[in-house]
C-alpha cells in the first residue's frame, strides 16, 4: 500500500509539472517588464510532457504552447513576429519527435516490467521461500546476489522433512548469474525427489551425482560447435537432522556449517564451525568413491541452532581486503538474539556482510539458519515413577 501511495504521488508530479511550467512562463509573459523575452521557454514544455507522461499529454501541451507562442500576450506582446512562428515551430518540431520516442520508451518499459514478473516468478519457483518450521525446526534464509537484477545466482539450498528425518542441502555452483540457475534447478529437482525416496544419504548424493551429469551432457550437446565450456562443478553439503539432534553429513567440496550452542556456565551462545575431517572433491570434478563417509558431525540439542552458508560470506572481503569475521558475526547475532530466532540471526549476518562490503559483491551468498524446537523426549511412565519415590523398593518393604 506505501509503495502503490508513492507510485501515485510522483505520477502526479509528472502529470502536473508540463502544465506548471506552462502556467508559469504565461505570468511571466504578462506581468514582466517590458523588453524581457519568455516565450521561448515554452518550447521545453513538449519535451518535458514526453519525457514524463504519455503521448497525449505531449500532443495537448504541444497545441496549448504553439497557441500562447502565436498570441501576443502582456507587455512582451511586442516581440517580433518572426521570434513568434520560430518558437511554435520549434514547439511542433520537439513534440514530433518526441512523440514515437515516448511511444517506444512507454512500450519498453511494459516489456521490461513484464520480463521482471516472469523472472521473479520462475526464480522464486527455482528457490522457493522457506516455510517458518520444518518438523519442529525452525527456518530461516537469506541470499544476496552478486548479479544485478537476479534473486538467486549460483548458489542453492533447500530444507525437507522426510521419513527418514529432516534432510537439507546447501550448495554453490561455479560461476554466478543467470548462467548458473539452470544448474541449480537441476541439482535442487533432484534433491525434492531423492530425499524421500532414498533411505540412505550416501545414496541422496548419487543421486545428486547422476543429475548433475545429466545436466552438463545435455547443456553440452545444445553448445555450438567449436565453442568451449570450462570446468564446471557444484559444491555440495547434505545433512540430515535425526528425531534425537544428530546430526550427520556428506560433504562434497563446501565449507562446514557452524553450531550456535551455550555452554554449562554462560550466558551467551558460541559460534563454532563444526567438521569432521576434509570434505570430498566438488561434484562434477572426480567420481564419488565406492564408500562414501557419512559423518556425526554434532548433535543439535533443543534451543541450538546451526547454521549453513556458502563460501561467498567467508570470502567476503572489505575496502582493505580483510576478510569477513563469520564466527564473530554469528556470535554477535545469537548476543542480540538470546532466543537464537533464525530470522533475526539471518538478517544481522546479512546487515553486517552489505556494512562490511560496502554493498559490493564479488560472489553469490546464501545463508540458512536451524533452531531446534523440539521437546526432550518425557521419560517412560515407569522411569518417571522410579525418578520420583527414589529407586526401586526392595522385596518386603513397607508400603
């Protein structure tokens, strides 16, 4: 409602600045001193009305100037006939061209509204928003393109709940830009079906595997001929979240996610990048091995969060070169964030990337945030009891 109100105001200011200076180089053509010469300003009126309204507004101004050029008005009614025809010529001549050139800019800019609603609408499909929980997980993401005009680059993720727990994925295709979003559409339809068919990770992985090299045989049979491609390939960390916090992981070549957790003892969360060894090669590089190494690499306790991001936000750098401090960051985010609330975490990483960079970006970032809502599970009625009267009873005991 804000944006359609301030639409209609500027609107407005173009639709009425034409008549205004109209208005105004009238007076001043009436109740000047004699000797002073205005009517040549109404010549810009034409070129003001096209630049700003329609073709009609420009055409009824363009008569309305041509008519007061023509008509000696006030004091500077005397100047010579010859100033006179010369001015509506000039107005006639500037409402010609400007006519099909505000035609051709009012088409333009349909056309270009048009591609922008279709571009939105099958990136938004490509990565689709967020739901706020997952399973009892909690969810946030953000991304920030370093290609004006996309929302989403090369970078991916996406967030599943499944029979065989909550399965998320985080990846970073070579490359940024509209280039690269066929191939994250590849690898992202691919993981929506894998996730729930395949019980096994290692088998998710495969599969992402086999896509992806679906997808670059076919992109590579659709180049011209003689024309080379570079070496693509797409960085790519599966994990899945089990119903007790485990967490476990595959990694193909991304950076480690980090664990937002408190300590026995204090007050705030500590950010810490959680890994388990050297990740594998990124896909599209080498064949995954016979055995892939699924890892433990944490276990997310109720109230913790984690969280995924790709190599843009640790590659971040500022005037001086200096790295972006992610952890630091992280930190900070869970200090003005004791609840550890995704959104809230998300957004002041990203605040804090666009200050550190100065809004300059060299490389695609994607973040996604994960608290654990989950309750502890209660304890069996039996146990419960035993908790409570202190042990067992032995055998005789009184009542």
């Amino acid at each position: 409602m804000i944006r359609t109100g301030a639409m209609s105001w500027q609107r407005g200011v173009v639709l009425v600045l034409p008549g205004v200076w109209v208005l105004g180089v009238v007076a001043w053509m009436l109740f000047a001193p004699h000797g002073t010469q205005a009517i040549q300003l109404l010549a810009a009126t034409p070129a003001i009305a096209c630049a700003g309204t329609g073709r009609r507004q420009c055409l009824v101004l363009a008569s309305v100037c041509a008519v007061f050029a023509l008509a000696p008005l006030g004091p500077a009614g005397r100047v010579d006939t010859g100033i006179r025809l010369g001015t509506c010529c000039a107005i006639l001549a500037v409402a010609a061209a400007g006519y099909p050139i505000t035609h051709r800019r009012r088409r333009l800019v349909r056309d270009l509204a048009r591609a922008r609603e279709i571009a939105d609408a099958a990136q938004r499909v490509v990565l689709r928003p967020m739901p706020p929980s997952v399973d009892g997980m909690a969810l946030a993401s953000g991304h920030l393109s370093a290609s004006e005009g996309t929302l989403i680059g090369g970078d991916l993720y996406e967030v599943l709940a499944t029979s065989h727990g909550v399965r998320i994925v985080m990846g970073d295709v070579r490359g940024h830009g509209f280039s690269a979003i066929a191939t994250v559409a590849a690898v992202l339809g691919s993981f929506r079906e894998a996730a729930h068919d395949e019980a096994g990770l290692a088998d998710v992985l495969r599969k992402l595997e086999r896509a992806l090299h679906r997808h670059l045989g076919e992109r590579a049979d659709a180049r011209p001929p003689g024309e080379e491609s570079g070496e693509e390939f797409v960085t790519v960390l599966l994990l899945e979240v089990h119903s007790d916090g485990v967490v476990t992981a595959l990694n193909c070549g991304h950076p480690w996610p980090y664990h937002i957790s408190r300590a026995t003892g204090r007050r705030h969360a500590r950010a810490a990048a959680v890994a388990d060894g050297d990740p594998m090669p990124p896909l599209g590089l080498f064949p995954l091995p016979a055995e892939l190494p699924v890892a433990r690499i944490t276990r997310l306790r109720p109230g913790e969060a984690l969280v995924l991001h790709t190599d843009g936000a640790e590659d971040a750098r500022d005037a001086t070169g200096a790295f972006f401090p992610l952890a630091r960051a992280l930190t900070e985010a869970a200090v003005h964030s004791p609840l550890l609330v995704p959104a809230a975490v998300v957004e002041y990483v990203r605040t804090a990337l666009l200050r550190h960079t100065g809004g300059r970006l060299s490389d695609d970032i994607a973040l996604l945030a994960l608290r654990n809502d989950r309750q502890r599970a209660p304890a069996p009625p039996s146990l419960a009891r035993l908790a409570r009267t202190g042990g067992p009873r032995s055998a005789g005991a009184t009542p």
